[in-house]
C-alpha cells in the first residue's frame, strides 16, 4: 500500500515513497521491525531517452544522514574462516531471494547494495569480497576481517557493480539495496540517502539522489508555509 509523502514524514510503520530521477525511478519503503527500521531501495528504468528497459551497471553511495551508524551482517559468509562484511544482500552462498523482505533483511542482519539476480550479478564477481569504499577515503577497501572492521563502524560505504550477463528488467521497480538503521520515533532522525549513477543496457549514464524519509522539495515547503500562513489569517479574522 503506497502512503503519501504526510504519512511517511509522520512515522507510519510501513512508509513508501518514490522520486523520479533523470530515467531511473527510484522509490523505497520503511518498515520497523523491534530496534531497527528496514529501508528497501528500488529503481525502474522508465525507458526514456534510450536508455533501454534493464538496469545493467551501478554505483551506488549509501548514507546514514541520522546520528547512528548503518548496520552490516558481519559473518563468516564464503566460511574461509574470516568474519567479512556481507555488502552484497546474500549472508551465505544459499543467498536472498531477489526482493527480500524487510523481516528477511533484519534477519539476516544488514545493510548492503546489489542489483540483479542473485545466480548472475555478485558485486565484484565475488562473495561477498565486492569494490566498496566503507571508510570513505576514495579507495577500494580490502576483504576479509580488515574490510569487516571498516563496517562495524561506519555511516557510508560505495558499491560499484557491472552485471555482465546483461542487466536486470526492471518492467517493475526491483530492488537493488535496503539499509538498516536504529528505530527513531521520529524517521526524520533516521534518514538514509542513497546518490550515485544508474545506467540501463543501452543509453547514457544518469546520476541520482535520494533519500528516505524524503527531503520536501522547496516548493513544497513553500506550499506549506503558504497553507499555515493561510491559517493563522484566517484563525485571525475570527479572533
């Protein structure tokens, strides 16, 4: 059930909202789940200026704009005996289903980016070692307990994929990342931005933002500041 960008701001338990950028439309929605809110992330190649119908590469930044940091699934995941910080949505090599829910995702314990179908798009081509930048400093980090200590403390992270077996459809928004972050009365305190590019089979590249709960825009606040201003007059004529 899709809410309007009121109910989100005011803290529903299940909130979604979409924004269209350049050809990708991006949309997310947010379910609470005991301490932790889970944030899906989904993107729809609207098929505009040529850019095709699939999603095919991504280089996605994920940030935690609240006081907490993002929450990762820290475990032995390809089990060479190394704790590693699994970015890539698949915990173990039996993997998530394409669109995990949010009860799976809290499950299994963490924020990640990925996009396509588990069997033909790992990030980096492998589990769950993919190009990310945990710590920030413009360089791929390294994998296993070094990389896994970056994500154990950490409010941003990139990941760059390439799916070479031909992108994913996305007729329908499919999700490509969710983020978990400590519960907030108040989602505004929990905000997550996600800002990269997206680019489909064919076409030009399209860079985005994006952030859940939504930012209003600064028409939109004016609007409202107009509504409110339209109020106090009125409750003033009838004083």
């Amino acid at each position: 059930m899709r809410k309007t960008l009121l109910a989100a701001v005011a803290g529903a338990t299940l909130a979604i909202a979409g924004s269209a950028k350049a050809d990708f439309i991006i949309s997310s929605d947010r379910t609470n789940i005991g301490p932790n809110d889970i944030v899906r992330f989904f993107a729809k190649n609207d098929g505009l200026n040529g850019t095709g119908t699939k999603l095919l590469a991504i280089s996605v930044t994920m940030t935690s704009l609240g006081t907490d940091n993002l929450i990762f699934k820290i475990a032995d995941a390809d089990l060479d005996g190394v704790n590693d910080a699994d970015v890539n949505g698949r915990g173990s090599p039996g993997a998530l289903p394409i669109s995990p829910t949010a009860a799976q995702i809290n499950a299994n314990g963490g924020s990640y980016v990925r996009f396509g179908s588990v069997a033909s798009f790992l990030i980096g081509g492998n589990l769950p070692e993919g190009y990310s930048d945990a710590d920030g400093n413009g360089t791929t980090d390294p994998g296993g307990d070094t990389r896994a200590a970056f994500f154990a403390a950490t409010k941003t992270f990139r990941v760059d994929g390439f799916n070479g077996s031909g992108g994913q459809v996305t007729t329908n928004p499919i999700m490509f990342g969710a983020a978990v972050v400590p519960h907030k009365a108040d989602p505004t305190q929990a905000r997550v931005q996600i800002a990269g590019s997206m680019a489909g089979e064919v076409g030009p590249t399209q860079a985005f933002t994006y952030a859940d709960p939504p930012i209003p825009e600064p028409t939109a606040l004016g609007f409202i500041g107009l509504g409110i201003a339209g109020l106090v007059g009125r409750r003033n004529r009838r004083a």
